[in-house]
C-alpha cells in the first residue's frame, strides 16, 4: 500500500492508527518520503512520458465548446455563468499552454 499517495482513501489518523503510530510521526514520515521522491526524480536522468498534446487540445476544445453552447441553450438564469466560465477557461488555456 502506498502511503505517500494523496489518493489513498484514508485519512492520516486512520493510517496512524492502523500502523499503530502517533499521527505527527505519520505526517513527518510522508512528507520527507515525499521530499526523497522528488529529489530523486530530479536526479534521475530519467526521460518525462511523452504527452499527446493534440488530444489534450481537443478535449479542451470540446469543453469550452460544450460551455459555449450551454451559454446559448442551456437554463437561462445560468447562461450568463457558462459563457464566463468558456471565456476564462479559453483565456486560461491560451495563456497557460501556448508556447513562444
């Protein structure tokens, strides 16, 4: 089992309990596991996984195209709030992940 995982289902006082161990030592064991495994991800010439990036691009196409046309058909007291919601996803997208 991973203990490390933040998907782990349990929270740290379960866990504590049971491994039969105070929580504060539950807490200081994750975070410095955590703190090793980021150091040695960092020094691991190890290559990234390759992303599709044209997938992601079309899943967050079709999201904003989705709000979009929630803004028009959707229930008329929240059009207003998808077609904030399209602008600022859209807006957020561009400036986040385009590259010069």
């Amino acid at each position: 089992q991973n203990l490390l995982s933040p998907n782990r289902g349990q929270s740290v006082a379960e866990i504590a309990q049971s491994l039969g161990m105070a929580e504060e030592k539950v807490e200081l064991l994750c975070t410095q596991g955590l703190s090793k495994l980021r150091n040695a991800r960092k020094a691991s010439s190890r290559v990234r996984p390759v992303i599709d990036s044209s997938v992601l691009a079309a899943h967050n196409a079709m999201m904003v195209c989705a709000l979009c046309e929630l803004s028009i058909h959707g229930e008329p007291q929240r059009r207003a709030r998808y077609a904030d919601l399209a602008q600022t996803v859209a807006s957020t997208l561009w400036t986040c992940l385009t590259v010069d």
